[in-house]
C-alpha cells in the first residue's frame, strides 16, 4: 500500500518485486526453481503515468515493444490498484468485493460476507501476526529509502517555502502515514514509537 505520491512509484514496486524475487532463490539452487512471483500495489491516489487509463487495476508484465502478445516471462507480474478509481469504475464483479475487502478489512461486519472473505479475513490475521518481526525490519528499511527519496525530489523540485522547510515538512508526513498503517495493525504505541520517532502525544492523537 502506498498512500502518498512521491513521483516514483514504478521504481518503487519494481524494487520491491526484484527483491521478492531474488529472494525466493535460494542459496545453491537452480534459477528453475524460482517461483513466480507477484507485486500487488495499492496506491491511495492517481498515478499519473496511468490517468487515461479507464479502470482502477491494471495487470503488467515483460512484453515485447512492437509484437504486443509476446511476453518474455510470466514468472514476474505487477497489479496496480488506485483506490480513487474504485468506485468510478466498478461494475459489480468479485474483485470488486475483495478489493473492498482489502479496503475495509477492519470494519466489515464478517457475518454477511460470503465464507471464501470469512477465510481471507482469518488468513490476514495470522500472516499479520507471524510476520510481526519481518514487517519491522521491512518498515525500516522503506523509510531510510523514502528519506533518501525526499531529500532528491527536495532538491530537483523545490518547495514554496525552501527546500530545507520542505524535506521536513515531507518527511513528517511519511513516518504520519506509517504510524498510521502501524496502528492499524495493532502495533503498541512504543512499537511506533521506535520506528518512527514521533512522540507519545503525536502518535495518540493518530
């Protein structure tokens, strides 16, 4: 999920994908034994290089530039979703319900959703839990890289009220953000504090 726009997502979720791959090779082993791997971004915003494009999820892989329907590999595939195109461009089909799911994981009433959604939800729960430790480490290491991001597009793009002023102000925004995705998957108060520095009082008022 990413919920603000730093004017690089595509290098981004090709970063992420490229480690998720190269990951899941392990050491001594074959290159067939790579599994395929797949990135599911949502973004809480437009995507520019997307925006006459009409519809929120759009599917991309290797492809080759003139001969359309030859695709390199499908052993790496990256979906988009922008979540402010979801309600534009619904039209009633199953994805539309999981990617509400995926929205509102938190506040539906799991009682009048079908059993494969009471299945999904139970899942979430436990990866949630078991991964606790590895979403840490991986949050770490996504606001070192975003701050490194800020501080170049800080200093190409500039900011009304300095470049200095600016980088501040954007990164303030971005351990908010994170804050608030850590609190929505229960991390304590101390747990959000460690990462993301903000005081006790900022991060109760979140």
């Amino acid at each position: 999920m990413q919920l603000v726009d730093q004017r690089n997502i595509e290098k981004r979720i090709l970063f992420y994908l490229s480690k998720m791959y190269s990951q899941n090779i392990k050491k001594g082993h074959d290159y067939f034994e790579a599994n395929k791997c797949i990135a599911i971004l949502f973004t809480d915003f437009d995507v520019k290089r997307l925006k006459n494009i009409e519809k929120y999820m759009t599917k991309w892989n290797f492809r080759e530039e003139e001969y359309y329907d030859s695709i390199l590999t499908d052993s790496l595939e990256i979906y988009i979703i922008e979540l402010p195109k979801v309600k534009k461009y619904s039209e009633g089909k199953k994805l539309d319900t999981w990617v509400n799911f995926i929205i509102k994981s938190g506040d539906i009433d799991m009682s009048t959703v079908e059993e494969p959604l009471k299945k999904a939800k139970k899942v979430l729960e436990e990866i949630s839990q078991d991964e606790h430790e590895r979403y840490l480490a991986d949050l770490r290491e996504k606001y070192v890289l975003d701050q490194n991001n800020l501080v170049r597009t800080g200093y190409d793009c500039g900011f009304e009220q300095g470049i200095k002023e600016g980088i501040e102000q954007g990164s303030k925004k971005q351990l908010v953000e994170i804050a608030k995705e850590m609190k929505r998957k229960n991390y304590t108060n101390e747990e959000i504090e460690k990462i993301t520095k903000l005081s006790k009082e900022e991060i109760e008022k979140l």
